[in-house]
C-alpha cells in the first residue's frame, strides 16, 4: 500500500504531539512533510522561561530535532514559510517550492501582539515567542548596565522580567491595568505578586499607558509614558498578548473567525485539512496553554488514522514558572449573581487564597504563597464535586476532609497567629469559628487590606 502524502504546516508544540502520535500507530502509513518557519525542528516553548533565566539551556528543551523526523522518515523544510494553500489543487507552496497533499494539517500557532506605538519598528522592540526572542533577551543582558522595560503584567511580560532580572538586568514592567495578571488574579493576588516582584528588584508601574518608543540612531533608548514620564532601556519587550496565526486559512478560503474554525474532529471546513493548536476556534474558544493542545493533537492524529475520537474542551489551570513566586489560578472567579467567596489571608507569611462558589460547587481558585492544594481544588472544579458537606473547612484543603465530619474550629485553631480568614472587610477568627466561613463579594475586596 502506497503512502498517504500529509503535509504539517508549522513544528510547534501541537504538530510534534500529533506525529508522535501518528507514528506510534502507524509508522508507516504516512510521507509527511514538515514546514516550519523557525530554522530548527520542535521545542518546549513553555521552557523557553527557564532557558532565559539560565535554569536551562535550549538544548535541554528541544523535543523534536531533524534527527527524530528523520527516523521517521519526515522530509523537514525548516526555516521555510508557508506562503499559499489551495485547497483544490491540493498543493502547499513554501518559500522554496510547492508540495502536494493528501491530508494537511495546519499548525501555525500565534503571533505575537504588537502594539502600533510610535518607535514600534525600532531595533531592540521584540516580542517574546520564540528561542530568538530568548536569544536577543540573553544577549541584552550580557551587556554591563543593560537595562529593559517589559510592556505587560500578564503570566509572560512577568516571566521575561523575572528571567532578564536573573540575569541581571535592571527591569521595568509597565502594565495597564490597575493590578498584575488581571485575567488570572484578583486585585489582592496581584498586589501580593507586585511586592514579591519588586522585592526581587523588579520595578513595577501599574495603570501605566505607553505612549510612544523612543529610539536612537535606529536602536530603542527609552519609552515615554501617557504622562511623560521617560523609562530609558536597551531593550523592550512587547508581551501584550497573541493573536491565532490564520492568514494562510483566511487566503485559502477557510472558514475562520478569531481563530482557524475545527470541529470536535479538528477538521477545519474543507474536510482534507486539519487545523491544531493556538492558530484554531473551536466552539467559540481559542487556546493558549499546552493541555488542550495536546488534547486536539491526540484527536487530530486519530481523525487522520480514521478512528472516531472527539475534543472536548476542559478547565486549566495557570502557574507562574520562574518567578520565584508560587502562584496557582484556575477557573472562573469573575463577580456574578449567586457566586460567594471563601478567602483566606495570612499576610505575614505572604498567603493568601480565594475560592469561589456557586450553586455549592466550586468554579474558581486563586492561590498565592502556597499552592499546594491547587490540583485538589483543579480537580473539584474539573469534576463538578458537590461541595456542601465540606464548605466550611473546603479553604483549608483535603488534609481536613477526611472520612470525618469537617470541624472549622480544629482548623482555625491549627492557623498561624496573624492568619486571617474571611473576606478583605475584616472577617477573623473568632467570627469563623462562630459561623463557619463566610462569604464575600469581591467587589469590596481591597487590595490594601492584604499588602
Ligand atoms: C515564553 C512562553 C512561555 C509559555 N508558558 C506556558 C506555560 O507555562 N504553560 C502553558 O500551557 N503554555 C505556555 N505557553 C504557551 C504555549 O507555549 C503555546 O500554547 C504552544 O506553544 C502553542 O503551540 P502551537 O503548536 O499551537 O504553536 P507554536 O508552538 O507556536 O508553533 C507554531 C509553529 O508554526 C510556525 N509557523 C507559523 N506560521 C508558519 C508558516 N506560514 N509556515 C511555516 N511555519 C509557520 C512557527 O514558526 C512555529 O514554530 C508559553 C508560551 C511562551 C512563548
């Protein structure tokens, strides 16, 4: 039996996860070629933090090189962009040539955000994506006195700011918003992350609007803010959020909305093509974190293989890597009607943690300082547990479930001295022991309180 001819446009997290899976089944059923823009083969992105902070080289990080396709008999066209896909011929055109296909599957992940502020084009403005990115970041700090600002306190304005600074830059991090990782965070999380940033020598500068690049003989020298206050710096690092790379699916007449559109089979409109990863809309969602990845690749592979199997969206959970702050965010933890808070707050010791309620379920956590029961509450989230029978003593984690009846007194009496339970209003022990937790409305949450 000849070989079906597949075609990979993109050697990302998701295409690496979906050829291994391929290959374990079916070694050889497949002539696959591989695109991939970067000159190099397959890499843990989401390693590319602590290779910037030096816990680990590239090396290290690399999942997929020529060598393995190679084995596999993948004819790899690394460094080469995908420029067309028509789907009626069948035939993907790469800067070097066109190549036909019997199946494709895109997989071209996102591009970063760029903000058009003046001075956006100059030398030593990049985003944080990809290992040059890291590169150019490694190679800033290495000058004496480098200095860099970051535009945005998300989870990865804050890991290059916390790699660079490990490395000895003087940084700046310039955010928008009013507090740190606002799309994960509450106000208190954030403010508790701030300190622990700065005193890590980091300078933060929140409900900052950049306003324009200054450069220099062609190089960034500063950015000036809305209110002109100038932050000088030999580097700038734009991490304001990705967009899912689709211009391919758009020129080949795929159906695409803010992402490339797949079914539960990772089938885009036009049946022969397959679509995986950050550049994908599935039911309305996009993705930008590795474990549904890896999910659509895993269906991806079997929808090409010709067995059933179905994506199915799921709850994530976020952490930060290289900080050096242990920070734990999970689910929904929006203010609504109907949702109460359960919080927990121990300033002394740099503790605190949130959960969210609603219809005695648990839909959201945030934790900071100890997240060691952030995969016990992840997974009461993900199964839908009743949680009634343990509301009382839920905040203080599995330890005090058990098979016994839950007693909020034996755990209050096990906090620190300056632990502090309830909401930011002021809720202490005493009220605890009484009435069990109660809850709050976070929109009284002041930050304040627990700094
Ligand atoms: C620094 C960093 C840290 C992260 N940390 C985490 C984390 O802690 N946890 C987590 O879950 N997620 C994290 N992420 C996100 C995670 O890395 C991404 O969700 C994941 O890599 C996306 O995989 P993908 O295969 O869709 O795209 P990618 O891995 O981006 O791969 C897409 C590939 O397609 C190539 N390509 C694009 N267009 C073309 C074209 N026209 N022709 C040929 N090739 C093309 C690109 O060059 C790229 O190599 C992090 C991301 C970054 C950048």
């Amino acid at each position: 039996m000849s070989r079906k001819r597949l075609v990979v446009i993109g050697a990302g997290m998701a295409s690496g996860r979906a050829l291994e899976q391929l290959f374990a089944t079916e070694p050889d059923g497949w002539h696959v070629t591989l695109f991939n823009a970067e000159p190099r083969g397959s890499y843990n992105r989401i390693m590319l933090s602590p290779v910037l902070s030096g816990e680990k080289s590239f090396d290290q990080i690399i999942t997929h090189d020529a060598d393995w396709y190679g084995q596999h008999g993948v004819t790899c066209r690394f460094g080469e962009r995908v420029t067309a896909i028509d789907t009626q011929a069948r035939t993907v055109t790469g800067t070097k040539g066109t190549v036909a296909y019997d199946k494709l599957l895109i997989a071209t992940g996102s591009d970063p955000f760029v903000i058009p502020l003046p001075g956006h084009d100059l030398a030593g403005v990049i985003a944080y994506r990809d290992a040059d990115d890291t590169r150019r970041m490694i190679d800033a700090a290495a000058q004496p006195g480098a200095r860099a600002v970051v535009i945005g306190g998300g989870l990865l304005g804050l890991e290059a700011a916390a790699g660079m600074r490990a490395r000895g830059m003087a940084v700046t991090v310039v955010h928008l918003p009013g507090h740190l990782m606002e799309r994960q965070l509450d106000p208190a999380a954030g403010e508790l992350l701030c300190h622990a940033l700065e005193d890590k020598g980091i300078t933060v500068r929140l409900g900052a609007n950049s306003a324009e690049i200054i450069g220099k003989d062609g190089h960034v020298r500063a950015l000036r803010l809305a209110d002109g206050t100038e932050i000088p710096c030999d580097l700038l690092v734009m991490a304001v959020g990705i967009r899912p790379n689709v211009a391919l699916a758009t020129h080949a007449g795929l159906a695409v909305g803010r992402g490339i559109e797949v079914d539960d089979q990772m089938r885009t409109s036009h049946p022969d093509v397959l679509a995986i990863g950050e550049c994908v809309e599935h039911r309305g969602a996009l993705f930008g974190l590795v474990a549904p990845l890896y999910d659509q690749a895993r269906v991806a592979a079997q929808t090409l293989m010709g067995q059933p199997a179905a994506f199915l969206q799921k709850t994530l959970a976020t952490k930060l890597k290289v900080t050096g702050c242990d920070l734990f965010s999970t689910g929904d933890f929006e203010a609504g009607d109907g949702r109460e808070d359960i919080v927990f707050r121990d300033p002394g010791r740099g503790i605190y943690k949130r959960l969210v309620i609603e219809r005695d379920r648990l839909i959201g956590a945030v934790m900071y300082g100890d997240t060691a029961d952030g995969n016990w509450f992840f997974g009461l989230i993900r199964d839908g547990t009743d949680i009634s029978a343990m509301r009382e003593t839920l905040i203080f984690g599995p330890a005090y479930q058990g098979g016994t009846q839950p007693d909020p007194s034996a755990a209050v009496a096990a906090l620190p001295h300056d632990a502090d339970t309830g909401g930011c209003n002021g809720t202490v022990r005493r009220t605890l022991s009484a009435w069990g937790l109660g809850s709050t409305d976070p929109r009284t949450t002041s930050p304040r309180n627990v700094a």
